[in-house]
C-alpha cells in the first residue's frame, strides 16, 4: 500500500474530479496510457524552474546562455540514461515526436531509387507510413493467432533480399498488444546480413530499461526513437539517437536558422550533426522535460516499475478472462509484455464500450486501430478484401478493439473498478 500511494503522489493532475453524464463528479481512471501520459510533478517543477531563466537556445546572452549550456548538458544526459557515453559514437538529435523522428530517419537515410528497408506488421504507422514513402518497404509477418513477430521471417527476409536490405526498423514493444521485441537479438540478426537497426522505443521507454549497446557489438541498436510524452513528460518533444557517423554523411532533415555555418549568395554550408538537423528555435522546455522524467524513472528504477505493472496487467487479465463475452487478443498468457491489453466485447461496438466506461465511471481508454490499422486487422482476422469494404462505404461502422493501458500511477482498485463497469456492461448487453 505505502509504495502505490507513493507512486501517485508523484503525479499531478490524476485527482482533479471530472463530471459523469449524470452530473456526478468523480476521480477519473486513466487507462490510456499508451497514448499519453500525465506530468511527473518534478517534471512540472523542473519545467518551472528552467521557465523562468528561459530564453532562447543559440548565441544570445544572459538567459539564452543558460538554456543554451543547459540545452547541449541536456544530449549527455539522454545518453547516459541508455547507458551511453559522449565518445561512443552516438548523437541526440531532439525533434517533436516518435514520428517526427522516424521521418527524420527515414528522409535522411533512404533514397526511393536504390533503398530497401525491412520493418514488420505489427508496427504503429509511424513506423511504417514514413518508409513507403522513400523506400522499398518489405514486411515480416506476424503469427495470425498470437500476433507475435516470428523471427524466422524477419531472418527469411533478409536472407533472401541477399544484401540489399540497407536498414531494419522495429517496434520496441507495440502499442497493440504490448508484445516486447528481442531488439538486441534482432540486431545481432540485422548485422548479420549487412544491415543497421532502427527501433521505435515510443511504448517501451517508460516501462523497462533499454540499453543501446548489447552485450557484444554485433546487438548494439544503431538507432533509437522516442517521445516525451509518453514517459511522464509534457511540452511534446521527441529525441533520436543515431550513429554520429552515419548522420554526418547525410543533409539536413529541416533547412532554416540555426543549421549552417556560412550561406553565400549561391552556396549553403551546413554543420555538423547534431546541430544541422535541428532547424529553427528548439522546444528547450521540452527537453528540460524529457531529463527530468528521466531522472525520476531512474530513482524509482525499471524492476520496481515493471513489478508494479505486471501486478496490474495480470490482475486485468485474470479479471476480464472470467467475464462473459469478453475477447481477449493475442497471447494473454505472455509475460514479457507492458501494460496494454487489448480486448472487445462481443455484440458490441468497441467505441460504445469506451462511451460506456466514460459515461459510467470517468474510465478512459483507447477504441478503435490505434494508428496500427495492419496489425489490428491481423488479430481480428479481416483480411485486405473485407477492409476495403469499409474505405468504399463509409456507412459501416469499422472494426476496432478496446485498448486498456497502464501507467505508474494506476492501482488494483482502480482494476476493481474497472472490471466491475465491464461486468455491468455485459450483464445490460
């Protein structure tokens, strides 16, 4: 009991009341986590602090030179929270988002006339959309019952792409099923066969530690994606870190303030990486953000956070398995997996089931594909005959699911509660 209450006073924002359809007034239950995430109060307090010495990052004086020095600190610190040093070869680029950054990647990597990249079904579209668009996108499927990425194919892709096969981006953990991926195992897969590793680590970083470097050299990650947002930390900003290498061969993402060294009247230098890929005035909040949620997890630390969400995510499971008309996705016996569950209720429309838990206990969650329309459709078993149906007319209601996701900050009551509206649910149903 002492370490649950202690989590949630960490968190601002999670008790503010809100109003039911009945005019009742209650203390929301956030489910919805893997979309975002409330704001650490060191987090609020850091950004409040930084706020009033904020000016803007660059050559200016006074304030500015404060953000600035701040600002540059700040690279060492995201490093060192993977468990990197400043001469490891790796740069922190800072951007607004997981996506912003994939398309960073993506852009500056890749060339549509030459380029293949491998990436899988079980991907957000963030990390897939980006690579359709420059590149020659190849897939590894997914088991059609458990919805696991089966490495064999990701192995057989590569094995028959003989080489050509220039970049593999996946997900860390996906924000479907909460399926965790070997990434260090992938990697080791992926240099094998001449290729880097890029991994969206948007569901993973909050939830368990991530090295980049593997135990050997061949599982080191070659590039890693993630937002603030979903660790704890408001003001929307993203980082990528990358091979200092790689990215110095490559022009800028962004062309604007702040990336060139001299610009003549028909001729343009730019600088080095990180700097020429971080056009214009930067979020510093933001980042300021991002390092003190990060300064946080690592207090509390990855095993007691991971302990408490597994508590969470069984009890969940445990809870829904033993009600009527609940459908479970994927593999529910799964460990090795954070805190999403997806379900539906059966003869009923996933957004009347989160209309319903809204309306009735202020319960969030997430209905719909949630921006993984290929992966979902996969473990409903619709194939691309019948999802076309649904793009020519508009009239049918969609398929979806009902995603639960858990934070820190959410408790075994909180589950009670939960399932007891499910359970109402399908008794009306």
């Amino acid at each position: 009991m002492e370490e649950k209450i202690k989590y949630r006073e960490l968190f601002n924002g999670i008790e503010v009341q809100v109003k039911l359809i009945d005019g009742e007034s209650v203390c929301p239950i956030n489910f919805d986590n893997a979309a975002t995430t409330p704001p650490l109060k060191k987090v609020d307090e850091f950004i409040y602090e930084n706020m009033m010495m904020y000016g803007s990052v660059g050559r200016g004086g006074h304030k500015s030179s404060y953000c600035t020095k701040a600002y540059e600190v700040s690279r060492e610190e995201v490093l060192d929270f993977f468990g990197l040093k400043p001469n490891d070869g790796y740069e922190v680029i800072y951007v607004k988002n997981t996506t912003e950054g994939i398309n960073l990647l993506a852009t500056l990597l890749c060339n549509r006339n030459h380029n293949k990249i491998l990436t899988t079904r079980m991907e957000h579209h963030a990390n897939d959309l980006p690579w359709r668009n420059v590149a020659q996108p190849f897939y590894a499927e997914v088991d059609e019952n458990t919805g696991k990425l089966e490495i064999d194919t990701l192995e057989d892709r590569l094995k028959k792409a003989q080489g050509t096969i220039k970049y593999v981006s996946v997900t860390g953990a996906s924000n479907v099923t909460g399926y965790i991926t070997p990434i260090h195992e992938i990697a080791k897969l992926v240099h094998q066969y001449g290729a880097k590793l890029i991994v969206d680590a948007a569901q993973l970083v909050a939830h368990r530690e991530i090295k980049i470097k593997g135990e050997t050299k061949d599982e080191n990650i070659d590039f890693l994606v993630f937002s603030g947002h979903k660790m704890y930390a408001p003001f929307g900003s993203g980082v990528v870190i990358a091979s200092k290498q790689m990215l110095e061969e490559c022009p800028p993402f962004l062309k604007g303030g702040g990336t060139v060294s001299f610009v003549l009247d028909n001729d343009v230098y730019y600088r080095d990486t990180p700097y020429k890929d971080e056009a214009g005035t930067p979020n510093f909040l933001g980042v300021m953000a991002v390092v003190a949620a990060m300064t946080v997890l690592k207090k509390i630390s990855f095993e007691a956070i991971q302990a408490h969400e597994e508590i969470l995510r069984n009890h969940l499971l445990l809870g829904l398995k033993q009600i009527p008309k609940v459908i479970l996705y994927g593999d529910y016996l799964e460990q090795n997996r954070v805190g999403v569950i997806p379900f539906n209720i059966q003869g009923m429309h996933q957004d009347k089931v989160g209309e319903f838990l809204q309306d009735k206990r202020g319960i969030a969650v997430r209905t719909g594909c949630f921006c993984a329309q290929p992966y979902v459709m996969r473990l409903l078993g619709i194939d691309n005959e019948e999802r076309y149906k649904y793009l020519v007319n508009p009239k049918l209601e969609k398929p979806g699911m009902v995603r639960a996701s858990f934070g820190l900050y959410n408790t075994i009551e909180e589950v009670d509660e939960f399932l007891n509206v499910i359970e109402m649910m399908v008794a009306h149903n």
